[in-house]
C-alpha cells in the first residue's frame, strides 16, 4: 500500500471525522474506532460512510462497511476503491 | 422496483387559521410574526406568517408517505426559508431524490417548496431505508 496516497486519504478523512464528530477532540488515526468516539453509533456511521462516498468519488460495498474494524480498514478500502 | 435518483413527488398544501391556532397550542410558540397582523404590517410583511414547523410538517407528509416512504427514518433535514407563506396561499413541495447509497441504505433528496411563483423554502433531507426498497438496478452509489 503506498504510504503517500494513505496519509493523504487519513488528511481527507480526518476533515471528515472532524465534521461529523465535532465533540471528538482526540487523535484521529489509523486505530481509532467507534468505540474510542461516544457520537460514533450506528446512525453516525451510516451518515460517516455516505460522507466519503461523497468526498473520495467512490462506493462502498455494503460488506465492507459491515465488516470495518478501525479507520485504517476505511481507509485500505478508499484507497483500492480509488485504484479500482 | 424500488426508489432510485431523479424520482420525484409532490404535495400541495393550504394553511388556514384553524392550522395555526393548532401550532400555536402544540409549539407554544406565541411570537407576534405568527400571531399579529399590525406587528406584521409594520415590518413590511403583508400579514402574519405560516410557521415554519407548519411547512416542516408538510415535507414530513410527503416523506412519510411518498419518498422515502413509510418504512423510511429522518436522519437529517436542512430547511432556507426564503419568502413567507401567507394564510390561504397555495404551496407546493417538490421533492427530487438525488443520491442514493444502496451499501449504506441512505436516500438523499433536495427539495423546493413554491407559493406560485414565489419561493418559500428549499433544501435537503437524508433517510435511512431498507435496503430491498433501493431499485435492484441502482449501483452501489448514484447522484445527480
């Protein structure tokens, strides 16, 4: 995975978080999950998916956003959305 | 065949007094734009203003009842009021889907809402909507 396209894509979506978790002020990175963000329930993650969808020009598959762990899970599948 | 981006509904709506003297008991919103006429007059308004939450109503009515529908959830609306509504004046909501995200079981749409030519409000909604309702033939995501 290139490291370059990754920090730009974890820049966009740290805008992202920001926006939509506007009570977060913690670190935004590669490990942060729902579970480190109290606004981040499950509305908020629909509503965070459509976001990027928006922003990165792509389109999830419904498994994936079943199956994300973390930020860096989004991210991998922003960047192989993008080289698709 | 499910919803998909560029459908379309409309409603029509007239608010008469009986409306507003409910909106003012259920909203207890006693602000003199809604409620006095001279108040009105004297700031340039033609008469006393629909309330807005009226209006909000309407646009609840139609997506409730038309898109997303009645097996869809509210998960944001914005609203720009641009001209009053007056008492007795006609109003249309027309309300276009614009993106739908099938993965995410989302449907946005934006709407307008006209007394005439007159443009009393405009904006967006977002819905959350089971997935069997999106059109099979809608990829993954779609926007206008």
């Amino acid at each position: 995975m290139n490291e370059i396209s990754r920090d730009a894509i974890l820049a966009d979506v740290t805008e992202v978080i920001r926006d939509i978790f506007d009570e977060y002020e913690g670190p935004v990175t590669p490990d942060l999950n729902a579970a480190k963000v109290p606004q981040w329930d499950s509305l908020a993650h629909v509503q965070l998916m459509v976001l990027l969808e928006k922003k990165f020009g792509i389109r999830f598959k419904m498994s994936e956003i079943q199956s994300f762990k973390n930020l860096g899970d989004v991210i991998a599948s922003i960047e192989n959305a993008q080289e698709r | 065949m499910g919803i998909r981006v560029g459908d379309n509904a409309q409603h029509e709506f007239t608010v008469e007094v009986e409306e507003m003297k409910w909106f003012q008991t259920v909203s207890r919103d006693h602000s003199r734009i809604h409620t006095d006429s001279d108040f009105c007059r004297e700031r340039g308004f033609d008469d006393v203003i629909v309330y807005g939450g009226i209006v909000l109503a309407h646009l609840s009515h139609v997506l409730g009842t038309k898109i997303p529908g009645k097996n869809g959830t509210s998960t944001r609306w914005t609203i720009n009021y641009r001209q009053p509504l007056y008492l007795g004046e006609t109003a249309r909501i027309e309300l276009t889907v614009t993106y739908i995200s099938k993965a995410a079981g989302v449907v946005e749409s934006k709407f307008k809402i006209n007394a005439g030519a007159k443009v009393i409000a405009t904006g967006d909604t977002q819905s959350i909507l089971p997935v069997e309702e999106i059109d099979r033939s809608t990829s993954d995501a779609e926007n206008l």
